[in-house]
C-alpha cells in the first residue's frame, strides 16, 4: 500500500487536501470520488527519492517551456469528454479526469489549467480561448455553440469526427508521396555520383589512351565538367532563388500571387483543388450542424484555408452574404467554384437543408482526393522510375562505348 497526497473540491465546493492510502493511484482517485471528492492532483507521498525529484523537475520545465499536442490526442480529448457528459458527468469533473489520464503532460497541464478556470466560474468555450494554438476559431465557436444549445456532447462528438477525418486526409497525402519522394531522392544521389564521382574516373582513363572519344561520351564528359567547374556558382544561384523566393512569398500581394498560380499547375493543380474544398466544406458543414451561423460560419471555415487567394475570395463571398446575398450566387461568380457545389449549395439553401449539403460536398470531395492521390502515386512512380533509367543508361551508354570502340579495335588489329 502507498500514501498518495491530494488536493480535490468537495460538494460544496470547497478545496480540501489529504493523504490516501491505496494500491496504485487510480485506486485512489476512485475511493476520493466514493467521498465525493473531485481530484486535481495526486501524486506519491512516499515517492521522495532523488531521482523522482529529477523527474518531477523535469515535468514541471517541460510545462512551463510548453510542448506539442498531436491533433489525434486533441480528437481522443473531444471523444473523451463527450462521452463523460453524455453520461451526465459535469463538465468540472470530466476535465478533472480526462487531465489525470492523458500522457502528454503538457497537454495534461493544459486541461488542468483549463479545469481551474471552469471551476472559478468560467465558461468552457473561455477557458479553452486561452490556449488558441491548441483550440482554434472554429473549435472555440463549436463549443460555444454547444454550451448555448445545451448539445455540447453532440458538438464535441462531431469535433472528434472532423478532427479524426483530417488526421486520415493527411496520412493519405504523407503516404501517397512517401514513395515519389523516395524515389526523387535517390534519383538526385545517382545523379550527382555519376556526374561528380563516376564520369570523372572514367576521364582520367580514357585520357591515358589518348584517342578520340566518341560524340555521345564528349558530351557527357563536357557537361560533367561544366557542372564541377560552376558548382560554386550553381549553389549560389539556388541559394539566391530560394531567398528571393522566400521574401516575395512574404509579401502580401506576392504570397497571393504565388498561392493563385499554384492552380496552373499541371497534375498537382486539380488534387490541391479537391484538398481545398475538402477541408473548407467539412470545415463549414461541422459548424453549420452546431447551430453557427452560415456568416460566421463561412468567416471561421475560411481561417482553416492556407491559401490566400481563395481566402480573399471566400472573405469577399461573405461580405455579400453580410449584405444580404445569397451563399450558391456568390460562389457562381468565381471560376474556382466547380458548378457542382454551387448548384447543390443553391438546393440546400431552398429546402434549408445546408448541412446535408455541405456533407455531401464534403464526402464527395473527399473520395476524390482519394482517388486523386492515388492516381498520381500510380503516374509519378513509373515516371521517375523511367526517368532515372533513363539517365544511367545515357551515362553507361556514353562511359562504355569508347571501351567497345577499343575492343574492337583491337580484334581487328589481331586478325
């Protein structure tokens, strides 16, 4: 048996603290919540020895210095604590519990934190302002919405949901390009071994036999040459690009510039499209279903778009719908809207079923950046592939047609 220390809030609210004694510390918790006791910390009395004073400094530096929240423990947090209220827990103690289980202990100060402000009498949609790295617009307006409506398990249900279905967005993405990246590295290494290291021994040897190269193999001796005596030049160039690059991109008007000629693009251009929508629509139909507002709605959805341009559009798009518009007749204005959405967005706003739209944009949208990424891991791959074959068989064509060139040479001398 072992001595846990304890602070917790008893049924009238007041703050107590004691020593229990029990097996392990969930053990004690569940007897502190047997006395109607809410716990906020708990730790091992006895547990005094150096090294559990090392670690205990080392987790306190780590929250205060802060840390990383992965979305997926952001999306267990919503599913966790619409189940604890589902259930009838109050909000107070749902978070009370949901801070003593979580492993990321920066997270888990974080919803301690946040459990001390809901206990002082603020609201949850407040308490969860104070850390907008974590909980954006759109997660704090759900919220919001949720506590009014009286349907926060139900908001908090439908965050899991979204949050989860933008984790698997992403790892498809990842998953998909993981192999062309692979592929495109490798290439660049077997590039660079032939040009620097391989092209140039086979120069010194066939410099030795001081006879006349054949066209293909000067070419290729020519241009491993140029690219050894310029490299200085050729990576400050490429280092110049990038920072001119990089300083027009932080430019307002050439950030936009760059993000709208991002949909010229060939091949990559209708997949970036497709991504787009997917996640402004699903954005749109979470929050609709909450009971936001289509303005605010569409306000909070476009802040979740890193594209600029299309943000400008879908900002000017509510500036009209402010005004009295309707959302299907402004979006028909803009090329970058297929007519698709804007006729199943028209019908949802008639039979006041938007929501049921938005869902389907987003499904639909959804299976096809499926089908998009797919399709281009199945076109990239071959492509590379043949494009590396490509370049090692003009180097091995070029380095051994002089060997050839002399072995035959030599077979007619001997006869």
């Amino acid at each position: 048996m072992s001595k846990f220390s304890y602070k917790a809030m008893d049924s009238t609210g007041k703050t107590v603290s004691g020593v229990e004694e029990a097996e392990s510390q969930q053990s004690a918790i569940s007897r502190l919540k047997l006395q109607g006791l809410t716990v906020f910390s708990i730790e091992d009395s006895e547990n005094n020895n150096f090294f559990s004073r090392l670690d205990a400094k080392l987790q306190s530096k780590t929250k205060k210095k802060g840390g990383k929240i992965k979305t997926t423990e952001i999306a267990i947090f919503c599913r966790q604590l619409s189940t604890l209220v589902n259930a009838g827990v109050n909000v107070l103690d749902a978070m009370s519990d949901i801070a003593l289980m979580v492993t990321n202990p920066y997270f888990s100060s974080v919803l301690t934190n946040i459990s001390e402000d809901v206990k002082s009498g603020k609201n949850l949609s407040d308490a969860l302002s104070a850390y907008p790295k974590i909980f954006d617009n759109a997660f704090i307006s759900m919220v919001m919405v949720g506590e009014k409506s009286g349907k926060l398990a139900r908001v908090l249900e439908d965050l899991a949901l979204f949050l989860e279905s933008s984790v698997k967005l992403k790892r498809k993405i990842k998953s998909a390009a993981a192999y062309p990246v692979f592929v495109g590295t490798f290439f660049v290494f077997v590039f660079f071994g032939l040009v620097l290291g391989i092209i140039p021994k086979f120069q010194e040897m066939f410099a030795s036999f001081g006879a006349t190269l054949p066209l293909p193999t000067r070419m290729v001796m020519n241009f491993s040459n140029l690219l050894i005596q310029k490299m200085p030049i050729f990576i400050i160039a490429i280092i110049a690009l990038i920072v001119a690059f990089k300083l027009f991109t932080k430019m307002p008007e050439g950030k936009r510039k760059w993000h709208k000629f991002i949909f010229k693009v060939p091949i990559f251009a209708p997949i970036y499209t497709k991504m787009i929508f997917a996640r402004f629509f699903q954005t749109l139909s979470t929050l609709v279903k909450s009971g936001v507002d289509i303005i605010s709605s569409v306000q909070i959805a476009s802040n979740t778009v890193n594209n600029t341009y299309v943000r400008g559009i879908i900002t000017d798009i509510k500036e009209q719908i402010i005004t009295g518009e309707q959302f299907s007749v402004e979006m028909d204005k803009y090329e970058l809207f297929p007519k698709m959405i804007v006729r199943m967005t028209a019908v949802g706003e008639k039979s006041g079923q938007l929501e049921e739209m938005f869902d389907k944009i987003t499904d639909y949208y959804s299976d096809e950046v499926d089908v998009a990424v797919a399709t281009l891991s199945s076109v990239v791959e071959p492509v590379l592939i043949i494009f590396l074959g490509f370049i090692v068989g003009i180097a091995v064509i070029a380095l051994y047609l002089p060997i050839f060139n002399l072995a035959n040479a030599m077979v007619n001398q001997s006869t």
